[in-house]
C-alpha cells in the first residue's frame, strides 16, 4: 500500500532540491581534490629524492663512526627521521585523498541518478503495515554510516593514534640520551624503527578496512584472498576461502556489496561472536553469485536478535536491506552457542 500528500511531495521536492544542490558542491570538491592531488603527487616525488639523499649520507656516517662528530651523527639521524616521517605523512594524505577523489566520483554519480531517476518517478512515499509511515530508507543509510564512522573513531583512537602518541614518547628518549648514553640510544632506535614499521603496518591495514584499493584494480576474488590473510593474522581468528565457479569481474557495486557483507560479517564473528573459526564459501556460478560465511562463535537466539536492538548494532537488517535492494536473498542461521552461518546469494548479471 502506498500514499500521496501534499506535505510528502514538498518533503520529496525539497529532498530533491538538496540532492542538486549537493550535486554542484560535489562538483566543485572534486576540483579542488584534483588540484591537490596533484600538488602532493609533486611533494611525494620530491621527498622521496630527498630521503635517497638522506639515507645515503646517514650510511656514510655509520660507516666512520668512530671518526667523525658527534654533533654529525646526530644531524644525520634527525634528518633521516624528520624526513622519513614528512614522507610517511604525504604519502598517507595522498593515499586519503586519492580514497576522497574515489568516494567522492561515487557519490557525484550517486547524486546524478538520483536526479535522473526522479525526473521519471512519481513519489508515493512507503507505509507500514499499521498504515504509519515507513522509515525512509535514506534515514537507515545515515544512521549505519554514523555508526560505522563511530566504530572507525574507536578503532582509530585504540590503534593508530595510540602508536603515534607511544613514537613520540620513544623519540623524546632517544633525544635525551643520544649525549649520555650512545650504546642505549642505539638501542632505543632500533626499538623505534621497529615500532614505526609495526605502526605503518596498522595504519595500512586500517586503510585497507575502509577502502582496500585492490577492489578497484584486480576485482574481488584477489581482494577477498588477501583481506582473509589480514584478517587471520591480525585477530588470530583461523579463516578460510574457498572459491568456485569461474573468477570473473562483477559489476563494482556488486564487488562492493559481497565484500563488505563478508568484512561486517567476519568483523561479527570476531567481536561479538569470538569464534576461533570462520569458513567462507564462494561460489560464482552463471546465473547466480552464492557466498556463504560460518563460524563456530557463541551464536545468538535468531528470532529475537532480528526483532531486537542487537540487529542494528550487528548490522542484520541493513545487510538484508543491501541484498534485496539488488534482487537477491539471504538467510541467518544460529542459535545460542553453535555458531553463526549467514549464506547470501545476488543475480551475477
């Protein structure tokens, strides 16, 4: 069943005023992303030619040790480490702006079928079956982006901010023994170096969580290969793909769609369910794309879970919500203590 009022054709016209609105600012964003992609793609190169340089001369010192000033081999390992750590920085803001400029051309083209699509639409906004008004399926969209944004805060506070805060503090120690104590600062740089690689390490497999660029360049069975491998190292959760049917390119909002089921699922089993064990299947049949993702964590009672504030903080009813948007069904099965399998399946053309 569905209506139309008055006050619901303002609200959609409105909706869609915003929407055009919204369309140029877009616009003008990926203009200015353009730009500095292009200033800081020049600001990488230069700073990769300068830490060679850098690096290079630090050599020379650590080759004359015994030789040459103090003072010397201070400079040279604080110009290594300054510029090492400038390059660290550009690098990453490239890395994230290149990450915009994608979303951003996602959501333009977003944006522009939105607008199409209306100039060919009469609204009839939804009702429940109460005969109260549905609620939009832009409100659910917002409320999981801020809920992902919220846990992406907290993972980001617990994580890479965290090792940052601790590489400062190992620096200061450095720089306040390297004129009494030379043998320990050593010491202290080889556990420095050590620490930036385990935090570059983190930072990327953060990166990787929120947009793993392998999706776009090699499609989402190498992804998925290599998301697992990260996946298993990184919880010491034992995960296991397996893939049937022939590999093949999907359309990328289907790529897009199978992977972040698999990642918001596995992320389930990992935090809430703390399983030990996940098995993935997929298969890529003709007609039909079928995945299925079990593990062996404490599971949860189905029926109440779906009908309850847990489906929202598992993400259950927008994961439905993603896969019947696309023409496909999927199926939960658990129950309190034997696991989780939740299998899906969407049309492969």
């Amino acid at each position: 069943m569905a209506v139309s009022t008055k006050t619901d054709i303002a609200s959609f016209e409105q909706f869609l005023e915003e929407c055009s609105k919204e369309h140029e600012q877009v616009q003008r964003e990926l203009k200015e992303i353009d730009l500095l992609i292009q200033q800081t793609t020049a600001e990488v190169e230069r700073l990769a030619q300068r830490n060679t340089q850098v690096t290079n001369r630090l050599r020379q010192v650590e080759a004359t040790l015994d030789t040459i000033p103090r003072e010397d081999i201070q400079e040279a390992y604080t110009t290594v480490l300054d510029t090492q750590q400038r390059l660290f920085t550009m690098r990453g803001q490239l890395e994230k702006l290149q990450s915009d400029q994608r979303n951003l051309a996602r959501y333009l083209d977003l944006l522009r079928n939105i607008l199409e699509i209306a100039d060919h639409t009469e609204y009839e906004p939804r009702v429940s079956e109460k005969g109260e008004p549905a609620q939009p399926l832009v409100v659910r969209i917002i409320e999981a982006q801020e809920r992902e944004r919220q846990r992406l805060s907290r993972q980001m506070h617990d994580g890479p901010a965290q090792s940052l805060t601790n590489l400062i503090l190992q620096a200061e120690i450095c720089e306040r023994l390297f004129d009494t104590d030379p043998k320990r600062t050593r010491a202290e740089l080889a556990n420095l170096k050590n620490a930036v690689a385990a935090t570059f390490q983190k930072i990327k497999g953060f990166i990787i969580n929120l947009r793993p660029m392998m999706l776009d360049d090699l499609g989402l069975v190498p992804t998925l290969r290599r998301y697992v491998d990260s996946f298993t190292e990184n919880s010491g959760v034992l995960t296991r793909l397996t893939v049937s049917g022939k590999e093949r390119r999907l359309a990328p909002y289907k790529e897009v769609t199978i992977f972040r089921l698999v990642q918001e699922l596995l992320n389930n089993a990992y935090e809430y369910g703390h399983a030990s064990n996940v098995q993935i299947n997929l298969d890529m049949g003709d007609d039909l794309i079928r995945v299925s993702v079990e593990d062996n964590g404490s599971g949860f009672e189905l029926s109440d879970t779906l009908t309850s504030p847990d489906a929202d903080r598992l993400g259950l009813a927008m994961m439905r919500e993603r896969v019947e948007m696309l023409g496909g069904q999927i199926h939960f099965d658990s129950s309190l203590g034997r696991g989780t399998k939740v299998s899906f399946e969407l049309p492969a053309s």
